[in-house]
C-alpha cells in the first residue's frame, strides 16, 4: 500500500518526507485556502519537495474549464495529478485528460457505482471518502469494500483506490486488509500510525535495563 500525506502545509509534507514512508501528496482547494498562499506556488512547491504523485484540485465545474485548468495543473511539473470531482462533466474531462496522458485522480466518491464510472473514464485514481460517509452513519469501509471485489472482477480496470478522508489508523488499516492502492492520510493521523502503549512501556523497560548493566555501545 503507498500511504500519501492529505495536506498544503509545506512543512508538515517536508517533515514526513523525510522518513521515506511518503508515497505521495493530496491536497484540495480547502486545504490550499488553510494555507492562504497562492495556490500554483503551493503546488509547485510540494512537487519539488516530493517525488511521488501531487494531487492539485480544478476550480472549474463544467467540462471546457476542467479541461483547461487540468492541462495548466499538468504543466507545473511532472509529477502532478489532476484532480476532478465525481460529476458527469468531471468524468468527461476526466476521459479527456486521460487521451493526452495526463493523470487524474476522480475525487468525492460516496457510491460504487461512481467507482465504476471514474474506472470506465481511466482514471488514474478514484478517491471515495470513508470519514464523510460514516459522519452520516454509513460504514465508510463497506464502500472500500465493495470497490475493491468490483475492481478485481475485471482486469481492464486500470483505476487505483485511493482512499481519503481516513480519520485514524482503523481507516487505514481496514483500507490495507481489503487491498485498497493508496491511503491519503492527515499529518496527525499519520503520526499516529506508529504509537502503540507496549511499544513505548518495552522501550522504557529496555532502557531501564540497559542502564543497570552499566555498559556502552559506544
């Protein structure tokens, strides 16, 4: 599984850049608002940071302006993937980009029948957002679930399941148990993924041991 930070702050993607557990970047028009930047220097800046994918959302809702923006998206640098949303005009555009090899990641998918659409269009990516599904009571994961049996079933889907909206380890580690592609996860989520009571209680208690004994590597 390649695990993508969900996020605009340069300094966080630098910070668990450096680890060289970092696949890839994601980011929308929200969290680049967090940033309150200019949005293609944003961009280019986390591309030159990180060798993986960049995900770099279109502001345009119809197909001519998605189409447009997603070729000015693709010329920022080679690793970015343009980002349209799960609409009929996205996948259009989608189909589109796709022609051209430019590479698309289809995004705000609640249904597995949209899954199936975004694969149909090629895109490189499809992202259903399991957090969103279960703020309205729906299990997040069943849709995880369902995508990844429907995508196995055929082998002209090219489409990799990018899960998003992950809010904690259970999110991830459920997406990885089913065989989802990608987890795009929050800084602080990510840096949850480590912590665990026994790990931190065993490192004390082999501390603490080590130091009795009085010795020295080096």
């Amino acid at each position: 599984m390649q695990f993508f930070i969900d996020t605009a702050d340069i300094a966080a993607i630098k910070e668990l850049n450096e680890t060289g557990l970092i696949d890839g970047v994601t980011t929308n028009p929200s969290l680049i608002a967090k940033s309150g930047r200019n949005f293609l220097e944003v961009i280019g800046e986390i591309c030159a940071v990180v060798k993986g994918p960049v995900s770099a959302e279109v502001a345009a809702t119809d197909v001519d302006g998605m189409i447009k923006e997603g070729k000015r998206l693709h010329l920022i640098a080679n690793n970015v993937v343009v980002k349209l949303p799960l609409t009929w005009d996205g996948l259009k555009a989608c189909r589109a980009l796709t022609a051209e090899n430019i590479k698309v990641n289809v995004t705000l998918c609640f249904s597995a029948s949209q899954a199936i659409l975004a694969a149909k269009a090629g895109a490189t990516y499809v992202s259903p957002f399991v957090g969103r599904l279960d703020d309205i009571g729906v299990d997040g994961m069943d849709l995880i679930q369902d995508i990844c049996t429907i995508y196995k079933n055929y082998s002209d889907f090219k489409t990799k399941i990018l899960v998003a909206s992950i809010r904690n380890p259970v999110h991830l580690v459920r997406a990885a148990l089913m065989g989802a592609h990608v987890a795009t996860i929050p800084p602080n989520v990510a840096k949850q993924l480590v912590n665990h009571p026994l790990t931190d209680k065993g490192v004390e208690t082999f501390i603490k041991d080590w130091q009795s004994t009085g010795q020295k590597i080096l």
